[in-house]
C-alpha cells in the first residue's frame, strides 16, 4: 500500500514494550533508565560524527529512535511510580485495619456481586449468624486523595481513644493521588448519586494489588460512603443530563430503551445480563462502549452541518474540538473515553489528508505519549483494542473497500470493510480474553452498523432537547429508539444460532496463531491486485496448519463440535478432570466454580472450552488434593473464594495466594447466602461454632444453587453421617441437580437422596480410579428414587440447561459419539 509509513512503529513498540516491563518491577525502572540513555547517547554520538558506514546508519537511526522512546517510558516508570504507591499507603495495607479515605469518584458505579440474598432451602435457624452484607455494594474506579489514621469507630471505647489519639498525633494525610477500585455498600438512590468528581469519605480496609495493575489498591468499604464534596460545575451539568435521559430512555420499550443510553452516550447501566451478554456474543458489544467511532460521528456530524452553513475550515475544526470536549464530558470523562476521542482526532485527520496511511505516524507517536503521561496503559487490554482498532481502520479499510469494490457497489464494500477492518486488528488481543472465534461477529456488524451511528445521532439530539423540550425530545427519543431496538435484535438473533463462538487456542499461542493468521490476510489484501501473488502467505498458513496439526485436529473435533452442541443457556457444567471435583454453575456471565480439581491443566482446558476467563464465586469445599489440586489455574482470575476452615498452614497459604491474586476470602458457614447474577446461593454446610463436623470430608462445604429453572445442590465428599445430620438441620428438600458426595463413594445416605427426589445426578470421578467409584451402592440408591446418574468417567463433560418444558433438564454429553438428551424426573 503506498503512503503507508511505518517509521514510527518500531519506536511505539520499544516503549510499549519497556512500560509492560517496568511497571511489573517498578524498582528497576531507575537502572534501566540510566541505561537506556546511555545506550541512546552513545548511538546519537556515533551518528552524528559519521561513525559507520552509510548503509549502517539508517539502523542506527531506528536504534537511536526506538532507545530514546524506552528510555522516556522508564523516566515516566521511575516518576510515576513513588506517588501511585506511597509508603502510607503500603503501611495502612499492611496493618489490615479501619482507616478513612478521602476519595474522588472517576468512573460511573456499577452493581457487583451481592450477599445477603434470601434463604433458599429452607430456615437458616438460629446458626445463621452471619451477615455477608444485606445492602447492595457498588464498584468504581477512584483516586485516593486522603488518609484519615484511625479508621472508624469499633464500638471499644479504649480502642476509639486510642484511635483518635492516633489521629491526632499523625495527622491526615493529602494531596495522594493513588489509583484505586472501591468496593462499597450503596443504597439504591445513592448509587445514583456518585457521580464522577464526587468527593467521598469512606470507612474501609486497603489491600494492594499486584504489580503492573492499573489500580494501585482496592478499597474495601465499611458502611455507606459520605459525600464531601459535589462534582464541579463542568461536570455536574453532564451528570444530571446523564440521569434525565438514562430514566426517559428507561421508559421506552422493550431492548431498544436498554440498549439506547448506551448507543448514545455510553451508559450501559440499563443493560440487562442477558442482553449484554448477547451484544458480546456477537462482537457488538464496542456499539454499547464510547469508541472511537461515536466519537467520529459526532465530529463527522458537525464538520457536516457547518459546512452545510458555508463555515470557513479552521472555524468548522474549532467547532467540531468544542463539541467533541463536550461531549466527552456528557459521556464521562473516563480515561477509555478520553483515548477513544483521541483516536478519533488521528482517524479523522488522516482521512481528512487523504491518505489515511500517514496517520499511522501519528498514531504511533500519540501512542508514546499517552504511555508516557500513564506507563500503566501498557497492559491494558482497553488501550490496546483502541490502538489497533484506529490501526486497522487506517490501514485495511481502504484495500478492503477496494478489494470487495471488485464485486460489490463501492458504499456496500465501505460498509464491510470498516467492521472487518477492525476486527482483524483486534482479534490477536480478544483471544487473549476469551479463547473463542466469533463465527458471526462480522456478518452481525455489517447489519448493526449502520444503525450506530443513527442511534448515536438522533439520541444525542433527544438528550441536548430533554431539559428544553421535554415534549420534542419525547418524539425524537423514539426515532432514536427503532435503531437501537434493532441492534438488539441482530445482537439476540446472532447470539442465539448454533456454534455463535467457536473455540480457540487460548493464552500467548493461541494469540500468536491468531497474529500470523491476521499478518497473512493482511499480506494478500495489500499485495493482491488483479491476481493473488502473495506467496509466502500461503506457505506461512501451510506451516502453521501442519505445525498445529495435532492440535487443531482435536480443536476441531472436539472443541468446535462442544460448542455447536451446548445448549446456548446452560447453567452447570462437570469438567472431566479425573479423580475429582470441578464443576461451573453459570447464569450467562457470571460463573461460579465449585472445587478445581486435582490438576490445573485439565482444569484450565475444560475452562477455555466453557469460554470462561473470570470466575466470579470460587467454592473450595475442603482442603483433599483433589479438590484443590488444580487452584494455580486461577489464582488471579477469582473475585471471591467461599472455603472452609483451615486445617493447617498450607491451606492458610493457599488462602494467601489466592487473596495476593485479588479474591475476597470468605469462611463459609451454614447460612450464609449470596447471588450469581440472577441465581441465588445458600451455604447448607458445616454449622459454624459446631464442635465437630467442622472440617475434612464431614466438614464440606456444602452450596445450593436456585433460578432459571434449575434447583442444584453441590455435596463435596460429604459422608452418611454428615448427610444425615444436613438432612435433620432443616434439610435441603427436593431438587432438580445434584452433585453426588464424595465421587460416587458408599458412604450415603438413602434417606438424604430420597429426599432430594433429584432429576440428575452428577458423578465426578476417574476412570479406572482404583477405589471402586461409583460404587453399586450410591448407583442403587439413586435409581430406587428416579436420580438419573451420569458420569464423567463414563460419559466426559457434562453440561446441564434448563428443558423446553416445565420441570424438564437438558443434559449434553461428551461421549464417543456425544449425545444431547431431555430427562424428567421427580424434582
């Protein structure tokens, strides 16, 4: 492609590159930056006096370029790096204890996982004593601006003394300015109020995060927050113009009102689970998110109007700046917004020369500047799809427009070209999140596209109307709604069809396959004219799929086959991991995952099968290898552990290790309940304060499931008379799923399983595993009450879906020839 210039690529690398590295072990960014100058000035001195021969000294420039922008990201590094981390506030993580924040709100909350949910089997009774917080909790991103030493008040008044003596002595602390993501309790009208700039004081635990997180601590709060101070006036104006069109477009029906505060200005608290997983399903989720591209067809929309009003080019530039401030403001001012209008500036520009290929310089450079002002971009994943996806558009747009120009008109090419575009750019990065290929991304982008940017318009419109002429508004709210209702149903429909995710190698290969696969296509768009003389395209392709070959072929015969056949709403799924327990409980994107088996390569298969990344509820229902085997899967992808009482330092440290990746760890105990998106959860077992039965194989820690048709109960290894004892506690009564104790051991109880009445019974055991399991005992026990059982030894991964009629299952099976069947039974 002629025009394209590439000189500031490598030079944007290098410093992408030094700040993944530094910010990791921001100790070293001091060495590496004397370094790196020295390296620079060294080659500048061999340049400048004429050194090496002439061929040499265009490597020398490049070398020169690419040191220089390093050696700028390690100075950012050893700047930076002091103030995102104080010693205050390592000391007040340290010491685990109740201190006051000061902090500023920076982005919209949103509702997390919450506790306190009803009880679901039945009275907790008197051993209910815990409270794992009945009010909703809220998450946002912040800035710690203050310490206030000594935290809140206990109830000792010797200890509160003491506290405000504390106080007093130390002093508050200012003028922080610490990266944080805050947990904290919100009523409903207050979770409405905090608003970006908001000031807030909270009573709260610190704990760090690790190294290279964007986040330098997360804040656990005690209590509600107390508003200090109100956003200022520039971005008050927005945040009551945010909450007037969110509640009129609330009132609109069906999707479209979800999905249009979204569209327009990148609210998507409206969006419901099911809907938002639908919008990622098929790759549209970027339409509900501020991109680039919303902030372009703002730009695009005033540069329009005000040379339709005869405007002079540098006045119609000023006015489109102004208006993309503002509007950067309405949608918030997030640091992902402030990029995409950014990106949207290179875009434009580089269009507006017409020759979008020297916009790659430019974007290069912004590149290093941005990482330059926050190191801590580097790995971030929103950074980095907002760099390629600008990357793409200026680069594959236009060949592909031309190329599919050779059988399409040229607008329909167009409007191909650009979705695909970007999302060859960006697939090398999305594997890395979900190890899946969306089979219909493209084909739903080139139907909801072209809606966008009129939903995008027309609700801007209704919002900038709604304080003026409310009545107006109100109509021009429900043209805004027809394209908004559409993506929806494109977004539903797509999501809905048989193998809507394929699977994929996951991890660094699977993003390596995925780059030398992207570089080939690229290779034959650029290259091709009239007849395609790309060779080595065509040979790398050939060694990748002989190099891959084994792989792919159990990719393709089982991966691919697994996700065309699941049922698109499944809600439990058995892993097939040998002699132990792993079993995930979904309601669409939220996933629990009780027990990881014994080892953590299966697990991490069957997980990147299921398409899951994060695990929103780990349950470790006892400390036995094979529960626990397989934890180092995911440490760092967990968000809260349920697990039992530790029994010796081990357990303790892995507790630890699990808490140093970002998991809150709770003791569970009988009582305790809790959510998973719309599923609700109940701990049955053990009886917290019992003197026996507290912990081994009697002391499992036993969890219900209740919602979207399925009742599930989850035993671990509990044995008879542990059974038996849960069953005269207010017993669990009847269910549809049940996870049979202990592997399929004879240690059972009868009159337990009679109780459950359940429809399925999930056995998860090895094969040729040594000790017996099933045994003839629990498989007699579960036919005499109509349990249908199935096995993992026998019959692989098990998924489990609510049926198409009332009190029936569907049951998908990965047996030698797989099979997917509708069982009915007495729960």
């Amino acid at each position: 492609m002629t025009g394209l210039d590439l000189r500031l690529v490598l030079p944007a690398a290098a410093a992408w590159l030094a700040a993944w590295l530094l910010i990791a072990v921001p100790e070293w960014a001091a060495g590496a930056q004397a370094a790196l100058w020295s390296v620079s000035l060294c080659v500048g001195l061999v340049v400048a006096l004429r050194l090496v021969r002439p061929w040499g000294a265009p490597v020398c420039g490049v070398l020169l370029v690419c040191c220089a922008a390093a050696a700028l990201l390690a100075s950012a590094v050893t700047v930076a790096a002091p103030g995102r981390l104080p010693d205050a506030v390592r000391e007040e993580a340290a010491r685990q204890a109740g201190v006051t924040l000061l902090l500023t709100v920076s982005s919209i909350p949103v509702q997390t996982q919450s506790f306190g949910a009803p009880t679901l089997f039945g009275p907790a009774g008197a051993d209910s004593d815990t409270d794992l917080g009945a009010s909703p909790r809220v998450r946002f991103r912040g800035i710690l601006t203050g310490i206030e030493r000594g935290g809140a008040a206990s109830g000792d008044t010797a200890r509160d003394d003491a506290v405000r003596d504390d106080a007093v002595r130390n002093g508050t602390l200012r003028s922080l300015s610490v990266p944080v993501v805050v947990f904290a309790e919100a009523a409903q009208d207050t979770a409405a109020t905090l608003q970006i700039g908001s000031v807030l004081r909270l009573d709260a635990t610190l704990r760090l995060t690790a190294a290279g997180d964007a986040a330098s601590a997360l804040v656990f709060g005690r209590g509600m927050p107390e508003l200090v101070d109100t956003p200022p006036w520039w971005l008050g104006w927005a945040a009551e113009l945010r909450t007037l069109f969110t509640a009129a477009a609330g009132e609109l029906p069906g999707d479209g009102g979800d999905l249009l505060p979204g569209l327009a200005i990148g609210d998507t608290s409206s969006v419901e689970a099911d809907l938002d997983e639908a919008m990622k399903t098929s790759s549209l989720s970027h339409l509900t998110a501020v991109s680039g591209a919303n902030c372009a067809v703002v730009i695009a929309g005033v540069m329009l109007l005000t040379g339709f009003l005869g405007l002079r080019r540098g006045i119609r530039i000023g006015i489109s700046l102004l208006t993309l401030l503002a509007f950067v403001v309405l949608v918030t001012p997030e640091p992902s917004v402030l990029r995409a209008a950014l990106m949207a500036t290179i875009l434009l520009l580089g269009i507006a020369s017409g020759r979008p290929g020297r916009g790659v310089p430019l974007l290069a450079l912004v590149v290093i500047l941005l990482l330059a002002a926050d190191p801590w971009l580097a790995r971030s994943y929103g950074f980095a799809l907002s760099v390629l996806a600008t990357a793409g558009l200026l680069v594959l747009a236009a060949p592909l427009t031309r190329l599919l120009h050779r059988w399409l008109p040229a607008w329909l090419a167009a409007v191909i070209a650009i979705p695909l575009a970007a999302q060859l750019a960006c697939q090398p990065v999305l594997v890395l999140l979900t190890p899946t290929l969306p089979l219909y991304g493209v084909p739903a982008n080139l139907l909801a596209g072209p809606a966008a940017p009129a939903a995008t318009v027309i609700g801007l419109i209704a919002c900038l109307l709604l304080p003026w002429l409310p009545g107006v508004a109100g109509g021009v709210l429900y043209l805004a709604w027809l394209p908004a209702a559409w993506i929806a149903a494109i977004a539903r429909t797509s999501a809905g069809l048989p193998g809507s995710r394929l699977p994929w190698l996951g991890g660094a290969i699977g993003m390596l396959v995925t780059v030398l696969l992207t570089v080939a296509v690229v290779a034959l768009v650029l290259r091709g004219r009239g007849q395609v003389r790309a060779h080595w395209p065509i040979a790398a392709i050939a060694v990748l799929v002989l190099a891959t070959g084994s792989y792919g072929g159990s990719l393709i015969g089982a991966g691919v086959g697994r996700a065309v056949a699941f049922p698109a709403d499944w809600q439990i799924a058995a892993c097939d991991i040998g002699q132990g327990d792993a079993i995930v409980v979904r309601d669409r994107e939220r996933y629990a995952l009780v027990d990881v088996g014994p080892d953590p390569v299966l697990l991490s298969e069957c997980l990147d099968t299921l398409g899951i990344d994060r695990i929103d509820i780990l349950v470790l229902t006892h400390y036995d290898l094979d529960h626990i085997g397989g934890v180092s899967a995911v440490i760092g992808r967990v968000d809260t552990a349920l697990v039992g009482i530790p029994e010796n330092a081990d357990d303790e440290r892995l507790h630890d290790a699990l808490a140093a990746g970002g998991a809150e760890i709770r003791e569970a105990a009988r009582g305790d309940t809790g959510t998973l998106g719309e599923l609700r959860w109940e701990i049955l077992w053990p009886v917290r304060g019992s003197p026996v039965m507290q912990t081994g194989n009697e002391g499992s820690v036993t969890i219900g499931f209740d919602g979207r048709g399925i009742r599930s109960l989850f035993l671990g290894d509990l044995g008879e008379e542990s059974q038996d004892a849960l069953r005269r506690r207010d017993g669990p009564g009847s269910v549809d799923v049940v996870k049979v104790a202990h592997h399929g051991s004879g240690d059972q109880s009868p009159a337990l399983y009679a109780d459950l009445r359940a429809t399925v019974g999930l056995i998860s055991v090895g094969r040729e595993n040594g000790y017996g399991h099933p045994t003839d005992t629990i498989l007699d026990i579960l036919g005499s009450v109509g349990t249908l059982a199935f096995r993992t030894d026998q019959q692989g991964l098990l998924v489990i879906a609510p049926g198409p009629g009332g009190g029936a299952l569907t049951v998908w099976t990965e047996s030698v020839r797989g099979e997917t069947v509708a069982v009915a039974g007495p729960g």
